[in-house]
C-alpha cells in the first residue's frame, strides 16, 4: 500500500484493488487508522476525531479530484498488492 502524502502525525495511503465507496487510509504515528470518503470528503470508519486529522482533511479537500483518479487507476492496477 504506497504511502502518498506523509504529514507530522499522520500518513495517507491507497490501497490497490480496495472496496467501494473511493477511500484513502489515514494512519496515525499511534497506530490508530481512519479512513476517509474521497466524496464527500467524510470519515467513514476508525476512532479518530476529524480535529486529529484536520490538516489531512483539508489537504484533500484540495485535491479530491487527484485522489479519486489514483484510488480508480489502483483499482485496475494488475500487479497483486
């Protein structure tokens, strides 16, 4: 699962050949993971509040369009994860 953005607290990741609805993983530096709707920009599952990860949230509500792209291209990607 390739991580594409690294923060101070946090990483964000994709997986290849993951569920619906498009999603990216946030893991924390504690362990703890959320993951969050690509559209609307919303945590779907995980035990993180939204102001733990609010620099995350609002670097993808920049680049929600990016995001959705690479979560569909991993999901065609032919090479097992």
């Amino acid at each position: 699962m390739p991580v594409i953005q690294r923060f101070a607290n946090a990483r964000v990741r994709i997986n290849a050949r993951d569920h619906p609805p498009p999603h990216f993983h946030v893991q924390l530096n504690d362990g703890r993971e959320a993951w969050v709707r690509i559209e609307p920009l919303e945590i779907i599952h995980g035990h993180v509040a939204a102001r733990e990860i609010a620099e995350v949230l609002a670097w993808a509500s920049e680049r929600q369009a990016w995001l959705t792209q690479t979560f569909e291209d991993l999901q065609r990607s032919t090479t097992p994860a």
